[in-house]
C-alpha cells in the first residue's frame, strides 16, 4: 500500500525545521556565491554604461566622425567642407567641429567639449542649440556671453550643484597643470545621461585652453540618408576622397566599441572569479542536500517500506533542493545589488588606472543578470541534488537502515572520483595544450584542475586520516578513536573537506600569481626607471593633447642647475592597420638605453634600426598583434599610412594593450609634433633627488603645475596602483574561501547531530566533557590540515596557470615565479582556522549534550 503523499512532505518539512542552523548555513553559501556573480557584473556593467554614456553625450547625433593624429585636424578642412558643392543631389553630410580634452575642476576630472553651437544645432536638429540643453534653449543673454566673454562654460545643474558652483560664479580650470579663469553661464537641465562630467565652451576657447589653435579634435558628420543605404554610402565614399592624408572617416560608435574591448580581458578574470565562488557553493550545496539525504535515510527508508515509491523521493529531494536553490538566488540578487554598489568603485578605479577616465554616477544592472543568478542559483542546487537523489531512491528499503552500506559506497565513489580527478588533470593539460591563445579555454582548464582536487581529496582524506591513526594507535586511543571515525564517515566530510581543499588551492594560486605578478613589476620598474628624477604634466588617460610640458617651462627645468642629461618622450594614441594603439616617441639619454629589457631581436642592430625609424613593440602588443621583429606595423601619420619595421620586442608591464616606442625624431618628422609629455632627468654626480624636486618646482611655479617625482615615488606609486587594482581579485577569492568555511561548519555540524548516539556511548564508557570536546577538535583541524596538504601541490599548478597560460592569454605578459613563505601561511591560517572554528560549536554540544537523552533509541 502506498505511503500517503502528506505523510512524505510532513516528514520533509519536519526535518528541516528540527535542523535550522543547517540549513541556514547551507543557504548562506548559495546566497554568497549568487551575490558574487550579480555584484561583479553590476560593477563592470555600471563602469562600461557610464563610458558609453559620456561618449553618447559627447557624440551626440553623430553617425560618423572625422579624426586626424594627436594633434588633431586643420579647421581649414572643416571650412572646406562646410563650403564644398555638393557631391550628388541627394542629401548632404551635416559637419560639426569639435575641440575636446580633460580638464580639471577642484579636483574632479571633466570632459571639456569646445563645440560650435550653430553647427551643433544644424547637426542635432534647431530644438537644441548647444549639447545637452534639450528644450531648455539657451537665453540670447547666455549666447551673448558665450561668444563675447573670455572662459565661458557651461554643465549640469547637479555637477554644479556638487561642485557648489552657481551661475555667473568665476572659478578655476586646470589643463595639464596649468590654471585658467573659468566662469559658470548656464546649466544643463536636460538631465541626460553622460552629462554629468561635461564642460561645454566655445570651440575658439577650447583651442585656446589646450593648446590646439588652429587645430580640432574631430568633425562631426551626420548622414542625413543614413550610412547604411545606396545614398549614404555613396556620400562616405565621395567624402573620403575629400579627405587629407592623415585624416580618417570612422563610425561614432567604433572608438566607443574599440575603447570598451579593452577591458574585455579584466572583465573575464572578474567573472572567473564569480564563478569559483560559485563552483564551491555548488559542492556545498550538495554536501548540503547529500547530509538531509543521508541524516534521514533511515527514515527515507522505513517510507519506502511502507509503499513510497522512487518517484516520490525523487520529487521531494529534488523539491527541496529547487526550495532551496530559488530561495539562495533570490536572497543573492538581493545581496548582489547591496555589494555590487561597493564594488563598482574599486572596478571603476581599477579602470582609471589602467584603461580609461569614467566616473560612474548610476548603477547599471544588465537585463540578463537576474535571470542569469537565478538560473545558477536554481541549477546549481539541483545539480548538486542529483547524485544524493538517485543514491537514496536506488537503494532497497533493507540497505537504508545500515550505516555500513552508505559508507561502503562513499568509499567506492571515492576511489572512482581518483581516476575522474586523474582524467580531469590530462583534460585540463589537453586543452591548454590544444589552445595557443584562448582565455576561456585557460580558464576552463583552471576549472578543470580545481574540480580535480575536489574528486582526489575524499579518498586523502580517508587514506591519511588511516594511515594516522595507525601512527599514533600506541599513543592516544582517543586520537586514534578520532582519525578512524573520520576514515568511516567520507560520506559526511569528503564533500566539505573537498570544498575547502578546492578553495584554499584557488586561494594559494591567485596568491602566487599577485605577488610574483608584483615581484617582477617592481624588478621591472627598478631596472627601467634609470633617471633620477621624472617630470609630468598633469592629466587623465595616454595621448590627451593638454598632456604636455609647455616649452618656456622645459627650458627652464633643463637650465636647473644640477641637471647633467635627459630623456623626453611623448606618448600619444595613432591609428595603426590594427586599430588604436599607445606610441611612446623617445628621445633617450645615454644611461636609457639599458633600462630597455629587450625579449626578442637582435641587440647588436635594434637600436641602429630604431634611430632609423623601426618600431619597438612591447611584448604585451606583440602578444595582442601576433607581431614579431621582422614584420610591418602600418601606422597613420600626418602624410597618410606608413609601414614600420618591427625591429625587436621589450619587456613591459602596462594596462595588458601594450605599447610601441619610436625614435622621437622619427615621430616629430612624420606626424609634425613637437609636443612633449614628460622628461627624465639625469642629475649630476653628488646632487641628491629630494634637494634637486623643490628647485625644479620653482622653475615651473606660476606657469604650469608639473607632476615632479623621484624614481623612488614613481616606482611607490606603481606598486599601489598596483596593489589597488587586484583588491578585487583579493576581495573575490577571500569570498570564496569564506564560502568554503561557512560549508566546512554545515557539514561538521551535521556530522555532530548524525553520531550524537556514537558519542553519548563514549561518554557512557568513560569518556569525559572535556575529552568528547578534545575528539571534536582534533578531528576538525585534522580534516583542515588534509585539505592544506591536497591544496598545496594544486595550487601550486593553478599559479603556473595563471601567470603562464591566463595572464599571458589575456595581456601577453611574460611573468616570472616568485614563491614566498607568506603565501603558504595564509593558506595555513586559512585551512587551520575554518577548521578549528568550524569545530567549536560541535565540540561544545558534544559536550554538554545529555547522555541518556541522546543514547534513547527513536
């Protein structure tokens, strides 16, 4: 006769409510690991949104633009553009000249876009004057102001509001270090996104305040037909014929989409990490279901005696699993959007220093990202319930009531879970092997390695933990007692000690990655920073063109005395035949040349061939190009493309898009720049650094403000920039290991309530409160100790991944290994302490708990 169907729920629901802090800490480790994955791609999602927005409030009705090199165009062009007869009868392109550059304003970094406002409403339709001001128009006062008065600017209302600035208020703009005289005229109302961090003026004042008279940034163009149709690309072609050599005709939204691949490889690793946190929730989570299977398996099996069929087990296992897994999700998602908000600050920081300028005022949630949480949540949970799910519904009603049985089996599994961990270390090596240069499939042997660990630690577990006991059998029967008693019970600690072992060999990884990722950077820096003393203009992102120290102040910073010889370069961002890449023009002093850490070309002819005009390219852009010494790069100059010889590949640690470097000369002939961005200073022998910076300051006071820096401080500032930029990487795998730890207490708890009877009877035959707590404790730390051991050689082989195969993949950097006892220590204090933690409580109720309460047979 069949077991009634209320019965079975009843009997569910009766034993989660006799276990809540198991289940409580089983749901803890899903939400954590769920809020892991919404946070991060709220935070890269709200970094790269706030991006898009300012360039789609800068572009505004664009379709395409015209760009020359770093100094720009000739406004010449524009005019004749603007005046031309036009090419056919159909519509013709709309132009619009724009000036545009950083700037400063009381320490926030704006976006001044110098912009002409009948040529901006042409563009953008008669109901907005100037950008921004949607249906507010501008007052005939305003626009007088703007035309006849010095340093007129206009913004938002908010930014104004925060920068407590009103308006007809002066206030002072700082460009590349140099102050200016600004005055508020007007606000932005229109409240569009990407406005917050503009600064409009007249183009003629911006081509004053950046150094571009004469010169624009970009023109405009909108194709009234539209680009895609017969017209439109007819006008682009006709257009382009029009154009100078050293202009180029582009889509809007092309340097936007270009810019924003940048970070798709950081991107990547943040999501990697989201998803280890996830993959050691999925173990604990079917720990988790596997402990509610196996602590009622006795009554599971007396149900199935009486008439309940498989069917039904299955369905309320995998139930409870779905509960669960809904109820994790949607707590994530809500704990997500809280840390997604902190966290979208330390990536929108980590994106200043290393890509480029944005300043995120909204968060962004991407439509995918709940259905995304929800989806892992709710899969992962009922993954992990599959394997417990079958066990208990396939076993006879007679095999549930023996112990023996359920251990018998776990200890086959883990001798099989050996051959899958061996099958999962070939996979990963094949397919490392297999892939020269994709990330995902680096991060996917990452994976694999991990899962291994996790299917090799329960039968070390059992092994070491016999092997120990037999050790210390003449000298501790407690201990021996303890060490066998963990051997019997793989089915309730192999999961969690492989959860733990999983994440302490992430941990130990990422650990030796980050610090051999910064030994080598800060070798790096010391062996190529040769000058003594480095001097900057300030300002915002490579190849801005207020970046530059003005001529009269070079002059006199050269004249200091106490300064023997220097270095110059210029670092700007050209069009190559590959896209946008950094150019840094140099003009090396004597003792420069050494500090240049050559992996590849000849040393006896590469800088013969780079005063001649041949390119060096960083091993990262090599990496990104797949360009070796021998080829051609094309890059664009102010007389058209020109192919450059590649004449070898230097060691650098940049942003991961690496760099070029050319001969100063070469660069100032072909693109007609004179610029310089900054200077090494070499001082003369017996002149001290920290004496010679406040003399050099003084020469620049009241011309310019220059960034100047000892190569110490400069190497200091590297190292934390550094340091600031994998906070997120620390932040991530510290969650994992976290989720470890709250899964390492579930199971131990629940393995405490399983043999209560086992050690009420040892307290029966002697055994005291303070030994039954001793039990306990040795048994956790010894179990964290086996997860060290298993993490160890793991982890190990994660670095090697990591700083060979992934950041290699993903920045072609070129890192050395650099193993340090602090690595191993946290990963000890890691493992030791969740154990012993996780022990206490245990310990405690093992000894206070009633005797014969706990021996009374149900």
């Amino acid at each position: 006769m069949p077991a009634p169907v209320p019965l079975l729920w009843a009997a569910s629901v009766r034993h989660f409510l006799r276990q809540p802090a198991q289940l409580t800490l089983a749901l803890v480790a899903l939400v954590a690991g769920v809020a892991t994955i919404v946070a991060v791609n709220i935070a890269t999602a709200s970094s790269r949104r706030a991006f898009e927005l300012s360039m789609r409030a800068v572009n505004g009705p664009a379709t395409e633009v015209i760009t020359g090199g770093p100094r720009g165009l000739d406004e010449g062009l524009y005019v004749r553009l603007f005046t031309g007869a036009p090419s056919s009868g159909g519509p013709q392109p709309v132009y619009a000249p724009v000036v545009e550059g950083y700037v400063t304003v009381d320490g926030r970094v704006m976006q001044l876009v110098g912009v002409d406002p009948f040529a901006s409403a042409a563009l953008a339709g008669p109901q907005e004057i100037l950008p921004g001001a949607g249906s507010a128009a501008p007052t005939l006062t305003t626009l007088r102001k703007w035309f006849l008065e010095p340093g007129t600017v206009i913004m938002a209302a908010a930014t104004a509001r925060q920068l407590n600035l009103r308006v007809g208020a002066p206030f002072t703009v700082a460009i590349g270090g140099v102050p200016e005289s600004a005055t508020l005229i007007g606000l932005l109302r229109g409240r569009r996104p990407g406005d917050a961090n503009l600064l409009l003026t007249d183009i003629a004042q911006a081509q004053e305040w950046l150094g571009l008279t004469g010169r624009l940034t970009r023109i405009d163009v909108r194709m009234p037909a539209g680009p895609a149709g017969p017209a439109g690309r007819a006008a682009l072609a006709a257009l382009r014929q029009e154009l100078p050599p050293g202009a180029q005709l582009e889509q809007a939204a092309g340097e936007v989409r270009e810019t924003l691949d940048m970070t798709s490889a950081f991107s990547t690793n943040l999501t990697a990490m989201s998803l280890l946190a996830l993959l050691v929730s999925a173990l604990l989570i079917y720990g988790a279901v596997s402990f509610t299977v196996i602590q009622r398996r006795r009554n599971i099996a007396i149900l199935r005696a009486i008439g309940a069929t498989r069917r039904e087990i299955l369905t309320i296992v995998f139930t409870e699993a779905a509960a669960l897994g809904v109820a994790g999700a949607g707590l994530g998602v809500l704990l997500g959007l809280i840390v997604g908000r902190g966290l979208v600050h330390l990536v929108a920081q980590t994106v200043n220093d290393l890509y480029y300028v944005v300043a995120v005022q909204q968060i962004a949630l991407p439509p995918g990202t709940i259905v995304e949480a929800l989806g892992a949540g709710l899969g992962a949970a009922l993954v992990a319930s599959l394997l417990p799910a079958l066990e208990v519904a396939g076993s006879a009603p007679q095999l549930g009531l023996r112990r023996s049985t359920l251990e018998g089996r776990a200890a086959l599994a883990a001798r099989r879970l050996c051959w899958l961990s061996l099958v999962l270390a070939l996979a990963a090596g094949a397919l490392i092997a297999g892939s020269r240069r994709s990330v995902l499939a680096g991060f996917a042997a990452l994976f694999l390695l991990l899962l291994g660990v996790a299917a090799l630690t329960p039968s070390m577990l059992r092994a070491l933990a016999r092997l120990a006991s037999r050790a210390i059998a003449g000298l501790s029967s407690v201990g021996r007692l303890a060490l066998e008693d963990v051997a019997a019970s793989l089915s309730r600690t192999g999961v969690a000690v492989a959860a733990l072992g999983m994440a302490v060999a992430a941990m130990i990884g990422v650990s030796i990655m980050v610090e051999s990722f910064r030994v080598s950077l800060r070798h790096w820096l010391t062996e190529t920073m040769r000058a003594d003393i480095y001097v900057a203009a300030p300002g915002p992102g490579v190849g801005r063109p207020e970046r530059r120290i003005e001529p009269a102040v070079l002059s006199a910073l050269l004249a200091t005395p106490g300064v023997a010889h220097y270095s110059a370069s210029r670092s700007v961002v050209v069009r190559s035949s590959r896209g946008d890449i950094a150019l840094d023009a140099l003009q090396l002093a004597p003792g420069s040349y050494a500090g240049i850490d050559l992996t590849a070309g000849d040393p006896r002819t590469v800088w013969t061939d780079y005063d001649r005009g041949a390119l060096l390219l960083s091993d990262s852009l090599a990496w990104r190009l797949n360009l070796r010494p021998g080829g051609r790069l094309s890059l664009l100059t102010a007389a058209g493309p020109r192919e450059f010889p590649i004449a070898g590949v230097y060691h650098e640690y940049g942003s991961g898009l690496g760099s070029a470097m050319m001969s100063r000369e070469i660069y100032r002939r072909l693109w007609r720049d004179d610029a310089i961005t900054a200077v090494g200073l070499y001082l003369e022998p017996g002149v001290q650094a920290n004496r010679e910076m406040p003399r050099l300051t003084a020469a620049a006071r009241g011309r310019q403000a220059l960034l100047v820096r000892s190569n110490a401080d400069i190497r200091a500032m590297s190292l934390e920039i550094f340091d600031r930029t994998f906070i997120i990487t620390r932040v991530l795998y510290w969650l994992a290991a976290g989720i470890a730890a709250i899964g390492l207490v579930s199971a131990l708890l629940a393995w405490e309530l399983d043999r209560a009877r086992e050690l009420s009877v040892l307290r029966a035959l002697g055994l005291t409160p303070r030994g039954a707590a001793a039990l306990v404790s040795a048994q956790t730390v010894f179990m964290g100790g086996v997860a060290l051991v298993a993490a160890i050689p793991t982890g190990l082989i994660i670095a090697v991944v990591l700083t060979k195969v992934i950041d290699r993949r993903a920045f072609g950097w070129h890192i050395e290994m650099h193993l340090h006892a602090a690595q191993f220590l946290n990963a000890l204090a890691l493992a030791l302490l969740a154990a012993l933690l996780a022990g206490l409580y245990p310990a405690w109720r093992a000894s206070r708990a009633p005797i014969a309460a706990q021996m009374r047979e149900e």
